[in-house]
C-alpha cells in the first residue's frame, strides 16, 4: 500500500506527498549521487576544484568528459550528475555573468551568481511539464578578495562550505575532510588535501588522465585549469600515482 501511494505522489514535480515530500527532487539526487565525484576544498589563498574523470572504457578520448568549467575569470564550477543538465546550467551561469558585466561594468560575486543559479535550478521543482536538473554543482571563486565556495542542489538551495565532495562516496570523502581539514591550509596543501581524498575512495588509485584539476587563486583571481604534465607533476610531487 505504501509504494502505490508513493507511486501516486512521484509523476509530477508540483504534488507534495502527504508526508511533505516531493519524490522527482529525490530522485535527481539519486542521480547526483550515482555521478563520479567532484571537490572542492576552500583555503585562504584560494580555491581548489577537482574531477574525478575515470572513464570505463580505454576507447573513450578522455578530454570529451567534461566535468570542470569556467564560469567567468573569477570562478569555476565542478558536477556531478548528468552531463547534459550540467551543461545547460554551465551556459546558464556563463551568460549571467556575462550579462553582470556588461549592465554594472563588473564581476558578478560568486554567492550572487550561485544564487542566481540556484533560482533557476528551483523553477523546475514547481513547474509541471518540466523535470528538476539531475546535477549537483560545486561553484568556487574569489570574491573581493576572499575565497568562496558553494554547493548546489537539485532541489534548488545552495549551501556554503569549506570543503565538499558531491557524486559518489560523497559521504566517505565528507569523512575524509572532517579529520584532516584545517582552515589555515596553503593553496598546495589544499591541492593534496582533495588528491588524498579522492585517492582514498579509488580502489585502483588517482592517475592524471582521469582527473580534472582547476585552482582560482586569491592573488590573480583567475580561474586555471592543469594540464596533463602539470598533474603528472602534482601527482608525482605528492607520491599519489597510480603505479606508486
């Protein structure tokens, strides 16, 4: 009797179930969590993004998995969850800072771009026709001077952090930062904080060509993503390659 009723409840985003829940947003963060991980960890001189991009197949060239994104100079966003939601609110966020831009003749702050997502993303909890966004973010930037970092969900709230993993093993890797993270970290230890906590998740251990890894630093404020031979040397710096 209680999955009919739950059955009843789960076809439209718009109908509450009698216990307050509404089932498709659920249901999209199943999706998020059956996505690869995504990171990002706060520092005070600045932030680091990281993708977990491991493929499960040798033929698939691994710069078409897109999983890390320039937002605008300032900021960067990581997913985790269905590719094609996260490109659609990629673009969305793109064009809005952009738009910032051009009407105010500057940035757009990273809570008020995340928000601003954040509203977009909620929309589709309350609009029949339409299904919630199968996507979790993780958006970070430097915003007058200070590192931000934020999280979105599917159900359209945004939350603050310091340091996050969304997608699998979330709550491992969530673990994994409440014992070791400390607030005064360098921008370096942050990069290894995040590679010793996806490398404590992967069972067949980290190599750089099923990464992503992007820092925003406080300094430049610019958003940078690694190469290829940058994380074989970030790798090898901290003794993390697969064959060690």
């Amino acid at each position: 009797m209680q999955g009919q009723q739950q059955q009843a409840y789960d076809r439209g985003t718009t109908i509450f179930s009698p216990d307050g829940r509404l089932y498709q947003v659920e249901y999209a963060r199943e999706a998020v969590k059956r996505g690869s991980a995504s990171i990002g960890v706060r520092t005070p001189e600045g932030v680091v993004l990281l993708a977990d991009k491991q493929s499960h197949s040798p033929l698939l060239e691994p710069s078409s998995v897109e999983k890390l994104h320039k937002a605008d100079d300032h900021v960067g966003m990581a997913s985790a969850g269905h590719v094609a939601d996260a490109r659609q609110l990629i673009d969305f966020a793109r064009r809005q800072a952009q738009v910032n831009r051009l009407r105010f003749g500057e940035v757009m702050g990273v809570e008020t771009l995340t928000k601003t997502v954040t509203d977009f993303i909620q929309r589709y909890t309350q609009v029949g026709g339409a299904r919630p966004f199968g996507v979790a973010l993780v958006v970070g930037g430097i915003e007058n001077g200070e590192p931000r970092l934020f999280e979105t969900d599917p159900s359209g709230t945004p939350y603050e952090w310091e340091a996050l993993a969304i997608g699998e093993s979330r709550d491992t890797i969530q673990d994994y930062f409440e014992e070791h993270y400390e607030p005064d970290l360098s921008l370096e230890e942050g990069i290894e904080l995040a590679l010793r906590a996806l490398a404590s998740v992967s069972d067949d251990g980290i190599e750089a060509a099923g990464l992503g890894l992007a820092t925003i630093d406080v300094d430049t404020e610019q958003y940078h993503q690694y190469s290829l031979d940058e994380l074989d040397d970030v790798l090898a710096e901290h003794e993390l390659l697969a064959d060690d």
